[in-house]
C-alpha cells in the first residue's frame, strides 16, 4: 500500500511501544513535521517533551518502528484496509478535538468523518429484553432523522442489538473495534460485522496487526466511542461495566450522556442508575426524551455558506470566529482563544460546528483555516 512520508512517520510514531496518545500528540505539536521527530537528539526529545522514557527515546533515535510500519502497509494492502492518518480527509473531525486522539485508524467500509449527527449506544454484554424494547422502540424514531450515524463497539448484548437494528433500518452504523481488524471479536459476530460493511457501514480501530501489547485495547477503544459521538446512550449496565468508563469519558469529552433508567433490582441497571443519581447522565424515559434533547427533529440540514458575505447565516459567535480565521490563515487554538474570547468549551463546539458544515478545516498541531 502506498502511503506519503508523512503518513509513514505518524505511522511510525503510534508503533512505539510505550508510547501514549497524548504523549504522541503532544511530540507531534512540538515538532514541524512528524519526520522531523525521528531526526531529533535525545536532548532536543526531552526538551520538548517532559517525561518520556529511555526506551521511548531509544525506539524513536533508533527508528526502531519503522519496520512495523513497512509491515503493517503489506497487511493493510493484503486485507483490504484503509489506513486514515491525523492528516487524512478521511479522519473524523470529532477526534480532532482530543487531547488524546489517535495518530493513525485502520478502516474497512464507510467512516463517515463529516457526518452531522453520531449516536454512540453502548451497555452489557448481559442485556435484556427490557434494553431491547427500548432499543426497537429509539430506532423506530430514528429511521427520520437524516445524517444520523450509529456507533457501538460490536461487543455481545446492547452493541450486538444497536448495529442490527441499524443495518435493519438502513442506519449507518460505525463498529468501533479494540483489535486489528483482521480479528472480528466476539467471533460470534462475524456475519453481523460483514452486515454492516455491506449496508455502506464501517469498521475502525486503532490498533495495529503489529500492536506488541493488547493490554488496554478496549479501554482505548472505549475512548473512540466517547469521541466519534455527539451524544451517547447507555441501555443496562452493571456499576463497574466498561459502559459507565465509555459515558464517563463522553461526559469529560463533553458530549451528551444519556441513560435509561431501570429497577433497583435489577443488576442490568445499576449502573444507568447511578450515572443518573450522580448527575453523569440525563436520564430518558422515552426515545423522544433523547431526541428533544438533541433538537435533532428541528435542526436544519441546510449547509453554511464557504465564504464570508454580508448575508452569512450563521450565529454572531460563529461569524465572529470566521473572521479571525479569515484575517489570520492557519491560526493556532491558543491564539484563536485569546482573539475571540471565547471559553475552551464554547470555542471547541463553534469550531466542530464549522467543520461539520464545511466552513473550516482542522490542521495538525491544533491549527485552522476556511475551506
């Protein structure tokens, strides 16, 4: 598979063993290029990085990853995966916004990077036909809401149900998944993967055929599901399931978190109950709870306009941020922050917003411009 320089050094930069996402992320902010990583000193590394290991700095002087970058690409290319870089049209702009995002995603299918709205629905492996009533009854309002996209982790139970009734509605549906995907897990759901590419949905993960740990494959994978959607909802889960860790982190991500409440008694429930109690999560009664919340029956489709005239439609806050993106090409977020004076968080949403619409393009290291 043929991929650019560039690629190949972000490639090569997420095989290092050891090495975190935000570790990562935080090397390529600090540096021009990625390439520019591998050419750099021990010194010039711990400088512009607090932190990092002897055997990090030892594996990126070394260049001791790119071997599993060349080998990667022949797996790729043999198994009919896509390799979506930081710097690909085809990464989703949601991730953009994380600190932790990935460097590079491996895909099969359809990813959807600019899609207008995402559900993430995820719960136990142990569901109920309680969660599954629910589940026909959410999907039955959804079949109307355009430029919906469906993600689940493909896992037993509520996942397994979410991506069914996704393909059986003609949904888009996104199966985030914690290993390679050359490796359908749950094995039992290797129809329903195959279902999903063929109703134009895709497969997507993080993790590597070269990946030398696979130790903390789903919590990583957890957080792909907070950060691909806009709201999330959590049907049956125990207290200590890695569904109250996914709306966790969606709730640090600032998405939405939704949960479906349940008896006392109910093992299956606990867990939506107590995101509930704690405030973590909103809770729904009814598929139109979630729906009302969203305003996804009354938002428009209509597209923004890719240049600033004097009849642009947009809100004040988001005409305002156009303008300083216009006067300043390819500013970075500090600056942007400083310029319009905004909050972190309300800044983070106008910017999704804009690129969602097509106004806007996110640049490595944190920089934008108009389209």
């Amino acid at each position: 598979m043929d991929i650019s320089q560039e690629d190949f050094y972000l490639m090569a930069l997420q095989a290092i063993d050891g090495l975190g996402p935000i570790k990562a992320n935080m090397l390529l902010n600090g540096f021009s290029n990625p390439s520019e990583i591998f050419l750099a000193s021990k010194k010039d590394l711990k400088h512009r990085v607090t932190g990092l290991s002897e055997d990090i700095l030892n594996q990126i002087v070394n260049k001791s990853s790119f071997n599993d970058v060349e080998t990667e690409s022949k797996f790729c290319k043999k198994n009919g995966i896509d390799i979506v870089t930081f710097y690909s049209v085809n990464y989703p702009v949601r991730l953009n916004l994380m600190q932790d995002k990935p460097l590079v995603l491996y895909k099969k299918g359809t990813v959807y990077p600019k899609i207008k709205r995402s559900l993430a629905i995820v719960g136990t492996r142990k569901s109920t036909e309680y969660g599954h009533k629910f589940l026909d009854q959410l999907f039955e309002e959804l079949i109307g809401i355009k430029d919906l996209c469906v993600i689940s982790g493909l896992a037993l139970g509520i996942d397994q149900k979410a991506h069914g009734l996704s393909v059986k509605h003609a949904i888009p549906t996104l199966a985030v998944m914690g290993l390679s995907l050359d490796k359908i897990y749950p094995a039992q759901n290797t129809n329903l993967a195959k279902s999903i590419i063929a109703a134009d949905g895709g497969w997507i993960s993080e993790t590597s055929s070269q990946s030398k740990t696979s130790q903390g494959v789903f919590p990583r994978r957890n957080r792909l599901i907070a950060g691909l959607c806009d709201a999330i909802l959590v049907v049956e889960t125990d207290v200590k399931g890695g569904s109250v860790i996914t709306a966790l982190l969606a709730n640090d991500y600032g998405k939405d978190v939704f949960a479906l409440p349940g008896r006392t008694s109910d093992a299956q429930s606990r867990g939506c109950n107590d995101l509930i109690k704690k405030n973590f999560a909103s809770l729904v009664n009814t598929p139109s709870d979630l729906i009302e919340s969203m305003s996804w029956h009354t938002h428009t489709n209509k597209r923004l306009p890719r240049t600033l005239e004097l009849d642009f439609e947009g809100t004040m806050m988001q005409k305002n941020v156009l303008e300083v993106i216009r006067k300043s090409p390819k500013i970075e977020l500090e600056k942007l922050i400083n310029q319009v004076q905004l909050e972190h968080g309300q800044l983070i949403e106008t910017l999704l917003e804009l690129e969602l619409q097509g106004v806007i393009h996110a640049l490595p290291g944190n920089k934008y411009e108009l389209i």
